[in-house]
C-alpha cells in the first residue's frame, strides 16, 4: 500500500500538475500592471544569458542631411543602440506538509483537501508577495527591480547598469506637487496635465497611471463630478479603474504603496517587460524529502526581472514636501 507521502507527492504532481501556470496566472490576473503587459505580451521567456540585456535606441539616425545637386552625402555611421543589462532575481515557493499532518490525512478525501489546501496558499503567497516586488526599489535581497527602481523620484539613478548622471536619455520625467498636501480634487487634474505634457511624444503617451491611495482619492473625487468611469477591458478583468486621456488610471492594492505615499506611476507600458527563465516560470520541481526531518518539500521555482527600454516615457507625480 502506498505512503501518504507518495499519495500528497502524487496528487500535487499529477492531478494539481498545473499548479505552475495557475500561480503565474493568478498573479498577472490579481495584478492591474501585470494583467496589462501580459497582454501586451511584455511577459516574455529567454532561455539563459548571463544577463537579461535589452537593446536601447539612445540616439537618432546623424545622416539625415538636406542637399543639392553634387553636395557630398554624409554615409558615416551612426552609433544609436545601446544595451541595458538586468540581472536575473530567483524566487522560491514550497508546498510543504509533515510526516504527521500526512498521516493525519491519509484518507483519499482528507488528502484532496490538504493538496488543495495548499495549493490555495501558493496561488495567494506568490500573488502578494511579487506584486510587492513589482512596485519595489529592489533594494532587498535579491529582489526584481521594480517601478521605483525604474522611475525614481528626481529621475535619475543608474538602471539597467546604466546610470542616468552620464546618459540624459535614460532619465525619466518627474513632477513634484508645491507645497504640502497641497493637491485637492480641484487641483490634481492640474499636475497631471503638467506631467503628461512631458511624457506626450506625438501618438505616443503613458497607458496606465496607478496611483497610490491617497492620490487615487483625490481623482476619484474629482472624476464623480463628471462620472468617467472604468475602462471596459479593465472592468471585465475586475480592476476599479478610472479614464484620463487615454490612460486607466487605478489603484493597485497589491502593490507596497502606504496610504499616506503620495505618489502616482504614469506608465508606458510598451517599454515596461517582465522577463522569465523558460525552466523556472513558476515552474514545480520534484519532491523532496529531507534527510533530517519527517517531511514532504515540493518546490516551485521563478527566475527572472522587470525591464525597461525606454524611462523618458515613464512619469511619477509626487508630494515629497
């Protein structure tokens, strides 16, 4: 007769055997950002590379020249790509369950719901925890870079292996509001023009602004008076979310934003990437059982980064006073 072991171990790598693409799906559904580059299709799998590198256009094409007649044609090459290079971060989760609870479940029914049991805390701890990370500095231990990394509060810093002091291009826009707690519902709109103004390149403009609580409140506010409710696609995916221009705006619960932050992301997504390893995509590893406990490990494993290619297209609005 088969152990409760060999029955957990069997369950969560057979019948659960897509527990890996349901966590990844899980977090990109529960995750406004996440749920818009996935469909974008800015979730992207390599294969290896010591580096995650993005190739970046720095500068325009210098053979543009206006002539006549037998003027000499200017055929120098141009040097306008550059690579900003991301390193791989690796994330583990581990469904675990003791000799004991094991055995306290043996029956086929008992067993089936632990699994599940399970299970449901993966989906809900990897859902939590990398949303966190989406909108950290990366400033812990072998943490993605997230958006406060990529768009820092005076726009500079070194992304990418880049730093933003030597190459202009690769700063992104800031707008600080004067004053402290200053911004009403009559003024925020106000601050956004400004800062949307910087970001607006011909058709090209920010898709998503995500607003910390504080912020989101004071919009909402002044959008009730004029009733611009949620985006279709937004809504069908169950995010509350608000037009301006032609971008959502929305409140992220999952992400770190306290209530008192006083920031807003004026994304571009287009430039904005998650980038997986093709074998650790939230990918489930073989059982384990350690040599010194009475105990059944089942890993799952993530390897990747957040990326950017662009940062002058991406914004914060904030009051730092």
């Amino acid at each position: 007769m088969a152990s409760p072991s060999s029955i957990f171990t069997q369950m969560v790598s057979t019948t659960l055997r897509n527990t890996a693409t349901e966590v990844a799906d899980n977090v990109s559904k529960h995750t406004p950002l996440l749920n818009r580059l996935k469909k974008k299709g800015n979730v992207r799998t390599l294969d290896g590379g010591t580096e995650i590198a993005v190739p970046l256009e720095y500068g325009e094409n210098q053979t543009y020249q206006r002539y006549g007649g037998y003027d000499t044609l200017n055929t120098n090459a141009s040097d306008i790509v550059t690579s900003a290079k991301y390193d791989w971060a690796q994330i583990a989760l581990h469904v675990v369950s003791s000799g004991k609870e094991l055995r306290q479940n043996s029956g086929k029914s008992q067993m089936i719901n632990l699994v599940k049991t399970k299970k449901k805390n993966v989906l809900k701890t990897a859902t939590n925890n990398f949303s966190v990370d989406v909108y950290s500095d990366g400033s812990l231990p072998n943490q993605i870079n997230g958006l406060a990394n990529i768009i820092q509060s005076n726009g500079q810093g070194t992304v990418g292996g880049l730093d933003s002091a030597t190459w202009d291009f690769w700063r992104n826009k800031f707008r600080e509001i004067a004053g402290s707690n200053a911004y009403t519902k009559d003024t925020i709109l106000g601050e956004m023009n400004q800062l949307w103004m910087d970001l607006t390149n011909g058709t090209e403009t920010p898709d998503l602004i995500s607003f910390s609580h504080d912020l989101f409140t004071v919009f909402e506010s002044s959008q009730q008076q004029i009733q611009r409710y949620a985006d279709a696609d937004m809504a069908k995916a169950g995010f509350l979310s608000y037009k301006y221009k032609t971008a959502d705006v929305i409140f992220d619960q999952n992400s770190n934003f306290a209530s008192n932050a006083e920031k807003g992301y004026f994304l571009n997504t287009d430039y904005l990437y998650i980038f997986q390893h093709k074998d650790a995509q939230w990918s489930e590893d073989e059982a384990k059982k350690p040599v010194n406990q009475d105990a059944i490990v089942i890993p799952y494993y993530w390897m990747g980064n957040m990326a950017c290619s662009n940062r002058s297209r991406q914004g914060v609005l904030l009051d730092a006073a």
